[in-house]
C-alpha cells in the first residue's frame, strides 16, 4: 500500500521531471547567421546577440527570447503589386502639389531592425509608424514641389529630400529601424485626359525651348560673324595707319635731306626742283628752247640720242 510519504515523492519527482523537460525544451536556442536575438528577462531586454550559434537561457518564465531578422525589408507606399506589377494605387498615392495639381506617387523604402529592444518595446507596430512616415515625407516634399518637377527632372531631388525627411522622422520615433534607402516608383498624372492635356503643354514647352536654342545659335552667330568683321576692319585700320605713318616718315625724311641740300647749295638745289615738278607734271614733253623773238633755236637732238641705245639693245641700231 503507498503511504502518504512516497505519494509526496512522487508528485516531487514529477515536478523535478517536468522542470527538467521545461529547461530541457526551453533553456536553449539557435541563433541563424541572417538573425538576431533579444534575450528578455522578465519582460526587460537583457541583452542582444548577434553572434550566430547554439545559446543558453533560463527556462521560460524567467527568460525568453525574441529572434528578429536582420535582413532588408522593403516597404510599399502607395500602391499595391501583384506579381512584380502595380495593381492599384491606394489613397495614399493621391496627393497635391505646390501648384495645386493632382498627381499620383508612389515609393518603396527600404529598412532594417537595428535596434531589437525598441523595436519591440517601444512601439505596438513599428512598420505602421514606418508606413505613416513615409507618406507624411513624400506628401510633405510633394506638397512643395511644382508637378514638371515631379513629372520631369526633379524626381531624383525630390526623392533625396524624401528620404531626408523620413530619416528625421524615424531617428526621432526611436523604434528600432534604419531607414536604407527611399526609392520613388511612379509619378503619374490621375487620368488619361490631364495626361494628354499635360503632355501637349510639355511639348509645346519643348518647342518653344528649342526655338530659343535656335534663335540663340542664331545670334551668336551674327556676333561671331560682326566680331570677325569688326576685327578685319581694325586690322586694315591698323595696316593703313601702319603705312600712311612710315610714308609720312620717309616724307620728313627726304624734306629733311632736300633741305640740307638746299642750305647748301640754295641756287642749284631751286633749279632741280623746277625741273623735277616740270618733269613730274608734265611727263614725256618735248622741250623747246626759244630766243628773245620767240623762234625756236636749233638744239642738239636728245631725245633720238636718248632712243638709240634702246633700238641698239633691239638689235636695229647702225
């Protein structure tokens, strides 16, 4: 018959059995290289591994252990995919922009858990706060930004202001995420007719961008061609101005020497420059020399002297 004694044993021997199960089956886990653990101690976190392998705890309750992923997440704002595709866009996609135009954006950010304990601790839904963050940003920078830029080529600007933005926002949460990096998916217009009325204002922009660059390639050049002109101009100026200087110098020059001559021999120097100006003003004239009755006086005939060694050098001379 059992006693009452041995009946105390045996339940103490049962608890001693399901405590060591308990340890058993709770007191170790496994710590994958892509994962991180928080080790709670009543309810506080204890510490956070980060080192991969087999780990010991205390049986639950007094530790346990939260393992969290330290991949990269990614998360959708704005839209919702199927199968790598855009299926619909949500009402956080519809937004205004500065010039009061309607459009829609949507983006993905993409985060990782650095910090396990206010992660889990410090907020009920982290990626809710994320979520909420990410569409307080995009709307704000949206808000303020005209709908060419957003359309156009101020999207890469306004995605870096984004992500400025959402960064502020999440270190001030302190909910355990680093935000990576913010990537803007689409900016549309909400319906086929604004887009069709905005792509004829883009283009008609175009055109008029290019008939400036053509007007302006066509000034430059005229003033390419007026500068050439105007540079030729100067450098014949200069040429002429040049030469009417050295001729005017070869002038002072043979004044000054006819002067000289002149200081020296007044009488002489007078009768050249009589028949110099007569020889210059009156080129190739016969000479007659006259006498007081004014009949011409026999003279030795010069010219035909003159002549006779240029027939010599013809080979007629006798």
């Amino acid at each position: 018959m059992i006693t009452i004694k041995q009946m105390i044993i045996g339940f103490i021997s049962i608890i001693g059995i399901g405590i060591l199960a308990l340890f058993l089956a709770t007191g170790w886990y496994i710590v994958d290289e892509s994962e991180q653990a928080a080790l709670i101690t009543f309810g506080k976190v204890e510490e956070t591994v980060v080192e991969p392998g087999l780990k010991f705890k205390l049986p639950w309750p007094i530790q346990r252990v939260e393992i969290l992923s330290r991949q990269t997440y990614s998360l959708r704002v704005g839209y919702e995919e199927n199968d790598g595709e855009v299926t619909n866009y949500t009402d956080e996609a519809k937004m205004i922009t500065g010039d009061e135009n309607i459009l829609l954006a949507d983006l993905i950010v993409q985060y990782r858990i650095t910090n396990p304990e206010e992660y889990l601790f410090n907020s009920n839904d982290p990626q809710e706060m994320l979520f909420n963050a990410t569409s307080a940003s995009l709307r704000g920078v949206i808000g303020s930004s005209r709908i060419d830029d957003a359309l156009t080529d101020q999207r890469p600007e306004i995605e870096a202001r984004v992500r400025e933005y959402l960064l502020e926002l999440i270190d001030s949460y302190n909910i355990g995420i680093t935000v990576m990096d913010v990537k803007l998916q689409n900016v549309e217009l909400p319906n086929d007719e604004v887009r069709r009325a905005f792509t004829e204002v883009t283009d008609a922009r175009e055109e008029r961008l290019t008939k400036i660059n053509e007007a302006n390639r066509y000034r430059n050049q005229l003033i390419n061609e007026a500068e050439g002109e105007k540079d030729a101009i100067i450098s014949r100026a200069e040429g002429t101005r040049t030469e009417r200087v050295e001729l005017a110098r070869g002038d002072v020059s043979k004044f000054t020497a006819l002067y000289d001559e002149y200081i020296s021999s007044p009488e002489v120097t007078r009768q050249r420059l009589v028949l110099e100006t007569i020889e210059n003003v009156l080129p190739g004239t016969e000479i007659y020399i006259m006498d007081s009755n004014n009949d011409s006086v026999s003279y030795l005939p010069i010219r035909p002297l003159e002549r006779r060694p240029e027939t010599a050098e013809g080979g007629t001379s006798q």
